[in-house]
C-alpha cells in the first residue's frame, strides 16, 4: 500500500511539473491535480490496453509511434472526466503525456523502491 501511495505521490509529481511547464494544461484546485493523476492511471490500466490492441496495425506500421497518440489520448480524455482539470486541446495533451512520462519515469527511478 505505501509502493502505491508513494507512486501516485511520484506521478502527482510529475503531472504539477508539467501543468508549471506547458500553457494548455490547467488545475482550478490541488484535489483536481490528484484525482486527474488518479484518472490517468485508471484509464492508462483499464482503457490503454484495449486501444492498443485494436489499433494494432496502425501502432505495428508506425514501429511503434502510434502510442504516443494514445498517451495524449488517455491524458484528453483524462481532461474530459475531471471538471478541475482543464487541457486546451489534443496538441497541448500530447504534449502533456511525453512530459508526463517522461517526468514519471524520472522520479520512480530516483524515489521510487528498489524491487
């Protein structure tokens, strides 16, 4: 339980980076930054996956670039399910997710456990 809570800490982190570095990407309270990093993990669990999945030839053509578009898909949609969470379209929510990640896999790799 501590992994998990220290992880969303981590990517809660990372998302109030990114909303400090990019102009598209807005909270109106620190709760909405919470529940928007709460809603991105679900939907990066749930919803990614199955996308990935159909969309298959397309990923497969483009080596692999395609994800990156469905990053910033999970980050819109994330946009879209929490009222204090505000991103000003599709380019500023691709964005937002390359930063994201990029910003995670940094402090998971220097705070996060060891195992």
């Amino acid at each position: 339980m501590t992994k998990l809570v220290l992880k969303w800490a981590l990517n809660s982190l990372s998302l109030f980076f990114v909303m400090r570095l990019l102009p598209g990407i807005h909270f109106d309270h620190i709760h909405d930054l919470l529940l928007a990093t709460l809603v991105i993990a679900l939907l990066n669990a749930v919803l990614r996956p199955i996308i990935i999945l159909l969309t298959l030839p397309v990923t497969l053509i483009t080596l692999g670039l395609f994800t990156l578009v469905i990053n910033g898909l999970m980050f819109y949609t994330a946009a879209q399910m929490v009222p204090g969470f505000h991103v000003t379209g599709f380019g500023a929510a691709f964005f937002a997710a390359l930063l994201f990640s990029l910003f995670s896999f940094i402090l998971n790799l220097v705070f996060g456990s060891k195992q």
